[in-house]
C-alpha cells in the first residue's frame, strides 16, 4: 500500500509482547509458528517470527499499537480454516493469535442474539445453543471462529435462508491499528444511526482492524426439516429448478448443485456409493426446507415435487425423517473431504465466483467447456440458490499449477463479464488481488485510502486484499 | 467537521451548473427552492440557493466537483419524505435534486432485481413490477426514492421479514466529492470481494457522496396473506408474544405494536372508529403472515391463535381475505396520517429509538411513565419486531418543543442504556446528532475521518449527522 518497509522482530519487541500478554503467550518457538502459517488453502504456508496469544480486547489493542509505532507486520488469526490465505503471515512478524479469546460473553435467548469474544468457534457455540433452540446460521464447513467467520464475510451453504456473515451481526468490537477500541453497531435489530463501521470492517480480512468481540443474531432451529435430492438432464434444468424455487416463496434452507462429474467421482472414489448405491451422473440439486409444522412441511414437498417435475427432473427424493435426510445429503456432505482425502498430497485450488443467479448455467457451462479445452480434471460443487460456484482443481506440479490458475483468471474474468464477482464468500485473501482492478474500478483506490485512513503503516495483515508495495 | 467557510452561489456559479446540466434543469425561483426547503418532520424549513436536477450520474459527480472546487454546500434531494431533516438544505447552496433520475434502467426477473436510477419511487418500481410478481420489499410510509431510502437506510413495517434498505441492494453507483464516478458491488447475491463500500455509503444521508444508482433485490408477492389483529391485556403480555411468535420460526411478515392511547384517540377522531366499530383501547399487535398455499397458512394461523391466547391475548382476529384484512389493519394503515390530520397547523416529534426485543416492554413502560410525569401527550406506534418504536408527539409552541425535546434526549438515553439506538430507521439528520457522541463513543471520530477522507471541504450534507464547525 504505502510501500512500507517493515522491521523485524527483535528481542526487544518480543520483551514488550510479554510484557503486554504475559510471558506464556508468547512463543518462537518452530511448532507453534508452523501450525499457523497455513490455512486449508492450496497457498504456501509462511510462518510468522513470533505467536503472540492475546487474552482480551485490550491486549490486542496493545499489540496493534506496538505493532504499528515498531512497523512490524501482525497478521490476525482465528481457527486457521480460510480457503484463500487470508490468515497466513506472508510477511512474516506477529501472529496474532484470537484462539483463547473463546469465551461465550452472553446469549440473549428473548433476543436471539449472543455476544462472544472474537476466538470462539461457531460450532461450539451452536452446541451451547442447542438446549435453547437456537443456532448461528453462518455455518461454513471449516471449524472457524466467529471472528474469522465475520472477517472475511463467509456464508455457507445455509446463506441462500440466513444470509452471509455480513447478514448475521449487530455488533462488533474493533481494535485500530493506533491502538483504539471502537464498538461498532448496537444490539438492536434496526439500526441507522451514522455511518455503518461494522459492514466496513466485516470482509476486510483483518486489513483495517481486528474484531475482537460480536454480537451475532441467532436463528431458532428449525423442527420441522426436510432434505430434497433432485437429479436433472441438464444444468440448465437444475437451474431453472433453483430460479423457480426462489420465486415461489418456498424459502428453500439450503440449494446446492453438484455436477454430474463430481457424482461420477464420488462414486469411483467411495466406497459408499459402490453398486446399487451408485449416486446418478447426473447434475443433482440438494435442497432443504423448513416449515413450522408437519402438515405445512408436506404441502410445501408437494410443491417442491412439483416444481422439479416441471423442469424435468429425472428422479426426486424427498424426505422428513432424520436419517434419511442424512443419507440423501451424505454425497453433498462428504464432497469435498473425499477431495482432499483422494488428491492428498496435491494442492487443491477452489474458485469461487458468483453470478446472478440467471447467468448461473452460463457459467457452468463456461466451466465443463473450458475444463474440457485445457484438459484439466475439476470439481463443481455450488450454492446455486446464491449463484455461487466452487470448482475444485487438484494440481501437483508447476505445469498443472500454471494451467489450473490460467483457468481461475479466464473464470473470474468470465464470471465479472456475467455481472458477478471474483469471491462470494472465501474473500480476496491471496488468490483473488490479482483481479481486484478489473473487478472494482475507481473504486479500488477508494479501497485503497480507507486501507491507508486505517493502517497508515499498512502493517495489518500485509499482502491480502491489496499486494505489498503493490 | 472541517470548520468549513463556505462561499456563496454566484452568478458565475450557477452558470457553471448551467453549462453541467443545461438551463432548464437550473432554477433559483423561489417556488422551487421553497417546495424543496422541508422534509415531513417537524424541524424547521430552510431553503437552498439554487436547486439543479441532475439528468444522470455524470452530471451529479460534476457538480459534486464544482461545489467541492467552490467550497459551497450541496444538498441531494429525493422525494422530500425524511423524517429527520436528512434533506433540508440548512446552509444554502445548492440543492441537488434527482427527482428527475427516475428511470427503471432493468428488471432481472430471473434474477429477483432491478437496476434503477436514484430518483426512482418505491411505489412505481413496485407498480411496474406487479404483473412480474415481485416487489422492493423496503416499503416505508411515504413516497420515498429509492436513492433516499437507500441513503437513510430506511426501513418500514416489512422490515421484520426483509430486512431494511440495507438488507435489499446489492451494487450501488455512487458519485464523490471529487467528481469520482465508482461502482460499489456487483449483481451477485453473494459478495466478499474487498472492502464493502456499499454498505458505507448506505445510511450515511449524502454525506460522503450521492447514490446514483442502485441494483436492489427483489421478493416475490406473497400469494397467501393472512392479516391477524390481537389485543392484550398489558404491553408485557403483547411484548412476550412477539418474542414467541420471532422464536417460532412463524417469519411473520409484519410485527406492529399500537399503544393504548392511540386506539383511544382514533376512536376519538375518526369517524371510522364510531360506536359499534370502536377500537378496543388496549396495547394492540397488527401482524402478517405469508405461506405457500392455503393449507400452510392456516396451520400458521392456528398455531399463531395458540401463541397469543397463551400469552393472555383478550382478542385475537384473523383473516385471509383481502378485504377483511384492508379492514383489520386501517386503523395501522390510518394512524400517522390521522396524527398529522388532527394536528394540522402543529409541528410533531416523531422519535425513532430500537431497542432489543427483550427490552421493549421496559422502554414502552418507561415511555409511558415519562409522558404521563412530564404532562405530553404522545402516541405510540412501534415495530415491535424490530424493538423499534415510534412516540409521534405533536407540539405548537415554544414551551411545548422544549418540554418535546426533553423527552427525546431522556428516551433516548434510556434506549442507549438499554443496549439500543437513538433511530433505528430514520437516520440521524438533524434531530439526533447531539446524541452521537454517547451512542458512539470513540467510533464518532472514526466517522469523522471518514467524512474528512470522502468530503475534505465539508460541502456534502453539510449539517447532517455532525454539526457544522462540531
């Protein structure tokens, strides 16, 4: 940004770390710095100099500040389960640390909220939650932290009901690179009070500020649930499905497409859909649906059936029992760990564009043509309902490395061309910088003098959203 | 902000806006100015220089560049239904209206969006979009433009279920204080590409710049409405069953509270509510319904009569039919305009404070007491979804404002208290900036800064959100 030229860590900054957090939440030491120098992206790992395992809102204020007065560099970091870099410390210097900021503040039951530190894991507040009949919708299928969850705007397959993160937070707590606390936001629903600081900060990946406490809204659980499966000669009529559905009303809880090709995989790979258990090589839709109560649950499948019918469906399951969800949803669920498991030892890329939902089958189309032109083996797995694509590429030397990163430029520049976007909900991190003029315009540079408003010394998380020096 | 000294409209000046948007589109009759010096709340009018209707977002980012040039104030205008003096041109200058920007530039159907021009109504787009079965679901009591719900963050009755103007728009155009034209999202659902621009001009009333165009999501007509009227015995008991009724996963789409006293004085002022057809003068709920079909929503329905008569409910009134439901909601429909049609010739206070829903009853309570010891007559009417809650307190002289005022500043301290907001969906404009800096706290600086990086002169808005020289 501001051509920084950043400083090491020295004796001298390690001593002031301690004497801010407190000698045990420090560390040099290799193992820690290793375990955080990576997310579950295909990017290189880097590790940072030192750990530094904040306690509280003020210490990370604290560190900030020091951070910036010493022009160190101190990359924030949750869970560590991002899809695109966006934790790893490329410059090196501080690892700050938000794991033990884990502590469930309050839950607001009457109100549906719950105010947590920064660090505590979605999963374990929904499993808090449970006895109250509530949950936090934001539901992505890493084991992120609320913090890193609002972050970097992450959404989930449930968003296509619930919204993304951005969608599902009142309130947050920031610390400022200068060393101010600011709360942004409210617990109240409605809010038009000043400019909206906490949607400037959720989505910046750690870039402006660090989260360090939110209030999130929460959801009751849903009883009365229902799974769909839907296979589809086409994509284009699985699309038409997924545009009829959201017109309908029927307020579909999740619409999710796999293609033909990841069923075929799937049914190679796993031992799970061996023989009669063969999943259809077909475009499939996973969908699930909500009703207040069993009768209304019915009604509404019959819709669903119906409207499947109507475009053509070739074969529609339906379901309202427990198990039975589960099993037609297993193949959706076990996506992308079977990738992981199969191609261990490669890297995976994930794309991660979004078109409006009416140039959705052009894109997939765009995709299964332009894998089959440059020879290249992917993976489509989408939140349809939002327009959201992921093709997953498995690549293992440099050659398929420079095929499989061509493929996601002439994507993300098709899906921009759709009236779409780079990133629907991974972020910019490392992966997408490249493309953030062609995406935004002018509108970059006024990117660019809020980084600079906040981070004048441009030492919060270095290198993501915009390049170093860049 | 910046302690601006601002220059006066010259000759010169308003040849320049000549030259910008062509003769006919510039005025300084006073009939003009005049119908453009007040908005529907009860502060005072203030007329502007000259007023110019931009013909496109071009013209708008060149005047927004001369007035930056010639330090003199610019005022946009929509279609004059703030509530809060948001588009009062308190310092002259300039008032730049985009009444004339009222183009639907394109209807996504597929997509459930459409593209317009700022200076687009509600109530027209929702016209045009009609045979479609959609509409812009951000549907507040006046006859706003998109541009200015957009810019207010606006809200309305629908907002339980959909959400405020924030919730519905996915890319905006906005022109800067520089001459900047920038684009700000995309037509994807999802997004998580870069800092959320969007969502910091949304709410910030043309303070950091004006919103040319917007790219707004679309809902489908619900097809099967039911409208339900319940009565209580005590604000406590019609409060706990709108937490209920939000826990149970109803999704109501309309959650209204009406005080006591304002279904006494209807029944006092309007001959709709004579003898037999008498309001019942207790705290009262208005509520929507939506479902698939006919099936669904009379289970809703059932399940909704439940929840109120387990909360004490003395009556509850449900209904269908399109006709019933007209009438079970008129007194919801008549009550602001009745207010402003008693008290013709008589300035009214409307307050805007949000709460969390678990606090609602105790601000009602504490509203109640307060107008009863300060000697007001005040009438309540809140969307009691949202915890937000309206006290319309008319007044006509000096001793009355100040006695008005008061009770403001104390609701609104005691909203703050209660983890909520001075205004919930009117925006801050001119009546609610004292109350800035204790709602937030450091965070106000931050927004300053930010008004100083968009707006360095202070000609935007000037007066809105901050006090001038404040």
């Amino acid at each position: 940004m501001s051509h920084p030229t950043f400083s090491s860590v020295t004796p001298a900054l390690i001593d002031a770390l301690c004497a801010i957090v407190g000698t045990p939440y420090v560390s040099t030491r290799n193992i820690d710095r290793q375990a955080r120098s990576i997310d579950v992206s295909g990017h290189l790992p880097h590790a940072s100099d030192v750990v530094v395992w904040a306690q509280n809102a003020a210490q990370v204020a604290q560190i900030l500040k020091l951070a910036s007065q010493q022009r160190v560099p101190v990359t924030p970091w949750g869970a560590g389960s991002s899809v695109e870099g966006n934790p790893i410390p490329v410059q090196g210097g501080i690892l700050l640390s938000l794991e033990q900021m884990d502590h469930v503040i309050a839950i607001h039951g009457a109100d549906m909220q719950a105010t947590v530190q920064a660090g505590v894991k979605f999963r374990v507040l929904n499993a808090e939650l449970q006895p109250q009949g509530l949950f936090f919708a934001c539901n992505t299928g890493g084991d992120a932290t609320i913090g890193g969850l609002l972050a970097n705007n992450a959404a989930g397959p449930k968003a296509v009901k619930y919204g993304a993160a951005k969608d599902n937070v009142l309130h947050i707590q920031v610390a400022l690179a200068d060393g101010r606390l600011i709360e942004c936001g409210c617990r109240s629903i409605k809010q038009s009070s000043g400019y909206d600081l906490t949607h400037l900060f959720v989505g910046s990946e750690g870039t402006l500020g660090v989260i360090t406490e939110a209030t999130v809204k929460l959801m009751p659980i849903p009883q009365h649930v229902s799974a769909v499966l839907a296979t589809f000669p086409s994509v284009q009529a699985a699309i038409d499905t997924v545009v009829a559905m959201k017109r309908s009303g029927l307020d579909a809880g999740a619409l999710e497409f796999m293609g033909a090709e990841f069923a075929e995989f799937l049914n190679q790979t796993s031992a799970s859909y061996a023989n009669e258990r063969a999943l259809a090589m077909l475009p499939t839709l996973f969908m699930e649906f909500y009703a207040p109560d069993a009768a209304a649950l019915a009604t509404g499948l019959q819709q669903v059936r119906q409207l499947c019918q109507a475009n053509a469906a070739i074969q529609v399951q339906a379901t309202s029992d427990p198990h039975q969800r589960e099993q037609l949803w297993a193949a959706r669920y076990a996506a992308y760990t079977t990738c992981q498991q199969v191609f261990a030892g490669q890297r995976l890329l994930t794309t991660d564009t979004a078109v409006p939902l009416s140039a959705y089958a052009a894109l997939v189309g765009y995709i299964e043509a332009e894998l089959k032109t440059r020879a290249l083996r992917g993976f489509l797995l989408g939140h349809a309902g939002d327009g959201n694509m992921h093709v997953i590429l498995p690549y293992a030397d440099a050659a398929t490395e420079a095929q499989v990163m061509a493929f996601n430029a002439a994507l993300v520049e098709r899906s921009l061309q759709l009236g779409g976007t780079s990133t629907g909900e991974h972020g910019v991190g490392l992966g997408k910088r490249a493309y953030m003029r062609r995406e935004h315009g002018p509108a970059l540079d006024v990117m660019r003098d809020l980084k600079k408003l906040f981070d004048p010394h441009g030492v919060l998380n270095p290198g993501k959203i915009f390049e170093v020096n860049g």
